[in-house]
C-alpha cells in the first residue's frame, strides 16, 4: 500500500517510529530512530517533537535519547483493562486465595504507586489489613510493588529513587537505596518479591508481577498473612504457589492477548 495515498500518511510514519522504539530495549538516538524507519532526520525530528509534545515519547535531556512516553503507557493500560483484567485473572487469584484462606491482592502500576484493582479475603482478615480496592500504596515498601519495580530498567529504577523518598513506614522499611537496588535485582532474578513488615509492621507478602509484554510490567498480585501466623514451612509454601500462580496467568493471559 502506498503511504502517500492516504489521508494520514504522517501517522502511519509516527506509528512506524513508535513500533521501533516498543521492540528496542534501550533508548535510542534520532539517528538510530531514522535509520530504522528509513526516514530522513528532517522528517524524524518533526514527527519526534509532535510524539513528544503528546507525551507519546519522552526524550532525555542529557543522553539526547528517545523511549516511549507515559501517555502511551497509559492507553496500553486502558486498552488491556478493556478485556477486564479483573475478571481474567479471578479464577486463579480465588484458587490462591481458598489454598491459603489468606488476603490476595490484585495491582496496577498507576504514578509509581501500586492502585489495588481486586482484593479476595475472609471478614477475619480483611479487619487486620488496610488495603482496599482503589487503595495506593507505594512501590518500593509493598511487594506487588517491588515485583513491578524490579522489570524497570537500571536507569529508570535509579530515578524512580531519585524522585521518590524512600520514608520508613515501619521499623522494617528499606530506606538505603543501595539495598534497595540490591533487592530489586534479587527480586528479578528469583520471579517474585516479598513485603516483611515494610508497609505495615504485622503483615507479611509474597508478590509477583505479571509480565505481558517487553515493557515494564503494569500488573502484578500478592498474598498477604500476618506475620504471627508465618513460619518458613509457611514461607515456602506461599512463595511457590505464587510463582506457580504467576506462570499459569502470564500463559492464560498471553494466549488472550494474540
């Protein structure tokens, strides 16, 4: 088909900039974009300025570098939501939920904050936590966010660092933003993350994300027990069924997805 005979020809352009910097794992410079897309660098530019003044793209200002921008970030969100994450991931979020009788929870990434989308508890333990669904909680004391965190880039974990204080919210908070990093990358390695007493000083949690797409993850789950009640066969139990629960919703829910 011939680009030029359509109305939105310039669209189809920007589309294709934006279809290169999705499938690059680091950001890329306006001559790579350019060589990419087979456009001229004056071309590239204008259709790169549009992207960004729409928050399509965001650029940095010391590398000079191009990645995707929170606007788009955001109608993935939306569009995903439109097949009812909720909904989808019900049925292994209750089995999780009815194998321990403890709290699950389910999360979105929203202005780096974890926002509570669905969460599955009995009368008993839903008075001993806090959390609710449209509740927020920050991502580097909870373990849903600590799992979503741990798929950002270096860079992007270290400005997410820098902008956000790491305040002690418990006794047992990471404050040290080398520990925190540190635990970030064990986080990413292991496939799941675990909160002990860091967001609220009686309860423990083991969470995981959902990883969808090569982006960073904007969902994620958890378990949560009060820490009395926790021992290492406990432990170990709940850390296997999540990962285990991991698997079986990023296989349901990429088999949605194509």
């Amino acid at each position: 088909m011939n680009d030029n005979k359509l109305y939105g020809a310039v669209l189809i352009k920007a589309a294709s900039i934006l279809d290169v910097l999705s499938q690059s794992s680091e950001a890329m410079t306006m001559k790579e974009i350019a060589d990419a897309c087979q456009y001229t660098q004056s071309t590239t530019s204008k259709i790169l300025n549009t992207l960004q003044a729409i928050d399509y793209i965001k650029r940095d200002s010391h590398s000079k570098r191009y990645t995707l921008g929170s606007r788009l970030i955001y109608l993935a969100n939306s569009a995903f939501l439109q097949f009812d994450i909720v909904r989808e991931t019900y049925p292994a979020l209750k089995f999780l939920h009815d194998q321990f009788q403890e709290t699950v929870h389910l999360g979105t990434l929203q202005d780096n904050q974890i926002l509570y989308l669905n969460k599955l508890s009995t009368y008993k333990n839903n008075q001993e936590m806090l959390s609710r669904i449209g509740y927020t909680q920050k991502l580097y004391c909870s373990a849903m966010g600590k799992a979503i965190l741990s798929t950002f880039s270096p860079e992007e974990q270290k400005q997410y660092i820098t902008q956000e204080p790491l305040i002690a919210r418990t006794p047992y908070t990471i404050t040290t933003p080398d520990a925190l990093l540190t635990q970030l990358q064990e986080i990413n390695e292991l496939g799941y993350a675990l909160d002990e007493r860091e967001a609220e000083s009686h309860v423990f949690c083991v969470g995981a994300c959902l990883q969808l797409n090569a982006q960073s993850s904007q969902y994620a789950f958890s378990i949560s027990v009060p820490y009395s009640r926790i021992t290492p066969e406990l432990k170990k139990e709940m850390i296997a069924a999540v990962i285990k629960t991991k698997n079986i919703l990023e296989f349901q829910l990429h088999s949605q997805m194509k």
